[in-house]
C-alpha cells in the first residue's frame, strides 16, 4: 500500500544547495528526479519524442515523462548552467547556448498542476517593482521608494521627505574582481541629508531609494501553500552597525532570531497576498516600527529558509516536503 501513495517529483536547482538536501530525505517515499542545472550532459539531458518531454537521467538510466509535483528551487541561469569545453571558445559558447535554449525550454514546458512557484509566477514576483504593489494591493503598509538613476530627482526625493533614506540596488548581485579574489556585495545603506552627495552621480544604471523606516523588529516570513512561519529577528541587537540597516551583513552571533505568532490580520494579509500572486512559496522581509506599525520590504519567491529553520526550528523543509508529496 505504500507505493500506492508514491508520487513523482522534480526538483530544479544546483548541485550545491543544502535546502534541497535538507527537504530531499524527506521525501523518501516518493521516486525525486533532482535536476542540476550545473550538471546538464553529465547527469541528466532533455529529449522530445513528438509531443512528448522526457527527462532522461544519465546516472539511473531512467526516462521521466510525467510529474505529479514540480519545485522550482532555482532559476535556469545561463550563468550557472554547465558550459562546453573541449573546443573553440566560440564554438564551446555555440553548444553551451544550444543546450541551455532546450533545458530551459523544457523547464518552461513542463506541465503540472502542482507547481512551487510556477514559472511565470516567479518571474513576476521577482521584481521589485511588482514588490510594493503586491504589498499595498493587501493593505499592508509600504516605505516611500523611487527607482531611478536621474541624480537630481532623487535627491529632490530625500529632501522632500526629509528623514533618512535607503539606498539600494535593484537587483542583488555581487561584483567578483582580482580573480575572484575579491567580492563586492552592496547591501542597504543609509543615507542622511548630510549624506546625499554620495548619490550624484548615480551612473548608467538605476539605484533604488526609499525612505528609511525605524526598524523595532525585523521578520522573515516565509509561506508554504496554507502554512505560515514567522520569524522575528532583533537586528537592532547586533554589534555591527552594517546589520542594523540590513540584517544580511550577518552578526548571527549577536542578532536574535525567534519562532513568533504574527497578529491575525497580518497573517491573513500575507496569505491573501501570496493566494492572490499564485504563490505556493515565498519568503517575505517585514519591518516592525517602535510604534507596531508593520511595513513590506520585499517578496522573494526563492528566497532562503534554510538559517531561519535551523536558528527556530521552524519545520519548513517539512512543510515543503509534505506540500510537494501531497
């Protein structure tokens, strides 16, 4: 009777992702295909037979043609995907693009009705731009912002609203020189009034600003289907003042992190905005002010959990597992 209630499940990601490694043993009663997309022609390759996609795993010699769940972990990225060596650097470019032009056709061709996150799904909620109004279409409360990479309006856009501001990226990257022996990671700063000559100029691209909001608390809340886990963290408490304005320059040591019960009304807020988005999964930054108003930073549908768990001992890893095997 066991095998009765095996499902079939693929999972996209990279070979070095201890989330998966984490949710992977949980799954045990169910046959996973676990693609790495760093690890395409070596472990796994598409093929199409007529109408019909097959996943083919190189290891087990094994042909998957259907899924009963899908876990969008990760992107496909060109970046990331494994590149043709062996030839000509133009030629090795040539195959390495043919391959990923069907892997992530056959990503974006998969057909199942239980999807974390469908594709288009995460692409959508992976801008920032639709972050704010995700949040205010919920009614939870989001900072003044402007993107722009105009010099002048943006310090216009400080002055006017008089109080500190964030200064961020668009997009989260990191800036790898020296071969790659030294790392830039820019994370939010703040900017007083004093301080605003630092944005002009801003250069070719467009930063993103925003009012600072007083921070009392800090959540990550992550949702799975139905399920809702909330952790407060007291960046406020940690040593270094960088941590302060954003708890991802980690002073893990000396910054709390608590399993806390959010108030109804933001729980239901959150899952209505997750519902609403098509979200079966997301991660989503809150700011607790000293007064107890609550303010939404940013949705991130493939967003990390894998600290929270271990430093709260949130089950979420469980909860994908069963939301997966369901």
């Amino acid at each position: 009777m066991r095998g009765f209630f095996m499902k079939t499940i693929f999972i996209l990601t990279d070979s070095v992702d201890p989330h998966v490694d984490t949710v992977s043993p949980l799954l045990e009663d169910h046959r996973v295909l676990r693609v790495n997309t760093d690890r395409y022609g070596e472990e796994w390759v598409v093929e199409q037979h007529d109408e019909k996609l097959i996943f083919v795993d190189l290891q087990a010699n094994q042909a998957w043609t259907h899924f009963d769940s899908v876990w969008l972990r990760r992107n496909i990225a060109l970046s990331k995907f494994r590149s043709i060596t062996g030839y000509s650097p133009s030629v090795n470019q040539f195959l390495t693009n043919q391959n990923y032009t069907v892997a992530r056709g056959a990503i974006l061709g998969l057909r199942c009705s239980r999807m974390m996150n469908p594709w288009h799904v995460g692409a959508y909620m992976n801008s920032k731009f639709n972050h704010l109004y995700a949040f205010k279409k919920a009614g939870i409360n989001i900072p003044k912002s402007l993107i722009t990479s105009d010099a002048q309006k943006a310090i216009a856009f400080a002055e006017n609203l008089g109080k500190p501001i964030a200064l961020k990226h668009v997009y989260s990257d990191v800036v790898i020189e020296d071969n790659e022996q030294s790392i830039k990671y820019q994370l939010t700063q703040q900017l007083s009034k004093k301080d605003l000559h630092k944005i002009n100029p801003i250069g070719p691209s467009p930063m993103y600003f925003q009012e600072y909001v007083e921070k009392k608390f800090e959540y990550r809340v992550t949702i799975v289907g139905n399920e809702l886990f909330a952790c407060r963290i007291h960046s406020q408490d940690a040593k270094k003042e960088g941590t302060k304005h954003d708890w991802r320059d980690y002073d893990l040591e000396n910054t709390p992190h608590y399993a806390c019960k959010l108030d109804n009304f933001i729980e239901t807020k959150l899952l209505s905005l997750a519902h609403n988005h098509g979200l079966n999964y997301a991660a989503i930054d809150l700011v607790e002010t000293p007064t107890g108003e609550f303010y939404g930073l940013d949705i991130n549908p493939l967003g990390q959990f894998q600290w929270i768990e271990d430093l709260t001992g949130l089950p979420i890893s469980k909860a994908i597992a069963s939301w997966l095997g369901h």
